[in-house]
C-alpha cells in the first residue's frame, strides 16, 4: 500500500462521516457511493473500515481521478471508480433501487485543485483563467472574464459569490480588458482588489475569494448538478441507508437543507420553489437538525475545513 505517499487534500470531517457510515445497518458487507471522490481520501478511509465493502465512485475530473485510481489499486474489485458527473449517477445506478446503504457527497474543488492543478483555481499564484473540471463546461474562466457584459459579470459575482462589490468589481475588469485581456489569476486578482475600497477589504479573507468562487461555480454548473443528483440518489438509497452530505458555503448547504425538508415533509416532487402538492409519508429522517461542523482541532490541523457543513439524512424503513 502506498503509505508515505503525499496527497494534496486532507479529507474533512472524517471521523464524523465514518460515525454516520458505522450507524447504518449492514454497512459491512453493503454498497456505498462516493460521490466526489477526488484523490480518493474518504474513500480509501471507508474501504479501510470495512472490508466486506464495496464503494462505487464518482468523479468528474479525470486529472484528479488518475490519482485516487492509483491510490485505491489495492482494493481491487472492491472499487469501481466512474469518470463522470454525479448528475449523472441514475444512469449508472440503474437496477440498484433501495440498495445503496449510502452516498457521500463532499462539494467543491480538491486542495489539489487549488495547489496541483495549475488551472486557474487559486488567486495567489499565476496560472492561466481556466477552472474546467472536464471538457462538459463549454467556457473557461477566461471566457468568462472576457467576454461575459458588465451586467452578466455583476449578476454572477453577486448570485454565486453574494460578493457586494459586484457592480464595481465588473465594471474595473470590463475597462482593464478594454486594453488587454486578463489572462492570468494575478491579473484578476489585482483587478478585483482594486474595485473594492480599502476600508471594505476584510482581514483574514483575500478580497478576490467570492470572486473566485462564483466564476468556479458557473463554469462549472456546479449548483444544478447537487439537485439533480440528490433528488435522485433517494431513490438507489436502501430504507435505513443515509445520504451524508459536505457543503462549503451557503448555496451548496440551503440546496441540501431545503432537499432534506422537503423529504422530510414527504415531498417528492420537482416543484422547486412552487406549492408542492405532494401528500406521501415522510421519505427521511433527517438526523442533523443542525449542520455538524469541524472542532476547533480539525480546523488548526486543516483551516481549509473550516467553512464545512455536514448533514445527513436517513431514509426511513
Ligand atoms: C472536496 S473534493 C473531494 C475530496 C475527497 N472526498 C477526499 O477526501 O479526498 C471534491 C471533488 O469532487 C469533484 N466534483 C465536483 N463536482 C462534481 C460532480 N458534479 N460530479 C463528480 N465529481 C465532482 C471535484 O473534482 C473534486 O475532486
């Protein structure tokens, strides 16, 4: 087993997610879907835990994938690592209909992402704008940034980075562009710092943070692909299997906390946001009233953990 091997990421909240995994019946000998594998850290931790186990595995960025494939290699059959989106987890899944004990979700990018991927995800050094996770997202960063109107960039720093400054963030990267391009992450970053008043810059958080993660976001159609693939994973989960889910920031957390109500309710239904008329029975339990969060000592050993949220629901018998 590669055991001195170094990763980027340091999978968060381990132990709470191994705690959710260890109260669902049969969890030994069972099968689990992790969605988000990245550099397989979760995973492999799983796969530890239980060896009777066997983890289906989702990944979109085949970079990244390569890793967790070497690293899960001695696991052998126990592991079927899929290259694809987890919208798309249905079409995998098909016939296994209240079978699955458990999918795990981890939102977002790897600190791979950030620190090994030279794409563009990190503002404090120069790379190239690009922030793709696989060849699905027609537009990089950098057409974004490009090309995108004044109004369309304000609409997305405020809607998916809820950045203040959108307006005259927009506005100061339409001018610079007007006289070069902004290809680079340093560009950008400048850029947006300059937009925002020096007394509104917070300590602690680069001001280009809220930025960053919108264009992520919509590159990436990261939000729509949670909806889509939770409203079916409830389906594959087994009753007494659990969903446990890991979000970073608000937007990725109201979708899971509005999906878990709703399921609660016993609302099956793809009317977002209208009346739902459902009238069933109750589909989950939801088993964190409040979204658990990193202690204080997971959070000086990896301060990337800090902004997690961590909710689960069980499917009921
Ligand atoms: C936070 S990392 C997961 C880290 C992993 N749990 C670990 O412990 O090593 C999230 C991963 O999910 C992948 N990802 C993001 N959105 C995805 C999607 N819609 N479908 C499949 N993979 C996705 C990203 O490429 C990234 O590698």
């Amino acid at each position: 087993m590669e055991e001195d091997t170094q990763y980027y990421h340091i999978p968060v909240m381990s132990q709470e997610v191994l705690a959710f995994l260890s109260g669902i019946e049969g969890i030994e000998s069972s099968v689990v879907v992790d969605c988000t594998v990245g550099e397989g850290g979760h995973s492999e931790l799983i796969l530890k835990t239980w060896n009777g186990l066997t983890l289906y595995g989702f990944e979109r960025d085949k970079e990244i994938l390569a890793i967790a494939q070497r690293r899960l290699s001695p696991y052998g059959s126990r592991v079927v690592l899929i290259n694809d989106n987890f919208k798309n987890l249905w079409l995998h899944c098909k016939g296994k209909e209240n079978s699955i004990a458990a999918f795990l979700y981890d939102f977002g990018i790897s600190s791979f992402h950030f620190d090994g991927s030279s794409r563009g995800f990190a503002f404090s050094k120069e790379e190239k704008l690009d922030m793709r996770l696989d060849d699905s997202s027609k537009l990089s960063a950098y057409d974004v940034i490009n090309n995108f109107s004044e109004n369309e960039l304000t609409v997305i720093f405020s809607t998916y980075g809820q950045e203040r400054w959108s307006r005259r963030i927009a506005r100061r990267i339409v001018q610079k562009r007007d006289e070069k391009p902004i290809e680079t992450t340093l560009e950008l970053a400048e850029t947006v710092v300059k937009a925002i008043p020096r007394q509104y810059r917070v300590k602690n958080i680069h001001p280009a943070t809220r930025v960053f993660q919108a264009l992520r976001i919509v590159v990436n159609d990261e939000l729509s692909a949670i909806n889509a693939s939770l409203k079916d994973a409830i389906r594959f989960l087994k009753p007494g299997g659990r969903i446990i889910a890991l979000s970073f920031h608000s937007l990725e957390d109201r979708i899971v906390k509005d999906r878990f109500r709703r399921w609660a309710k016993g609302c099956s239904c793809d009317n977002d946001g209208a009346v739902c008329q459902c009238t069933g029975t109750p589909l989950v339990t939801v088993l964190t009233k409040k979204p658990l969060q990193p202690k204080e000592t997971e959070i000086m050993q990896n301060p990337r953990s800090r902004s997690a949220r961590l909710r689960v629901c069980q499917k009921v018998s």
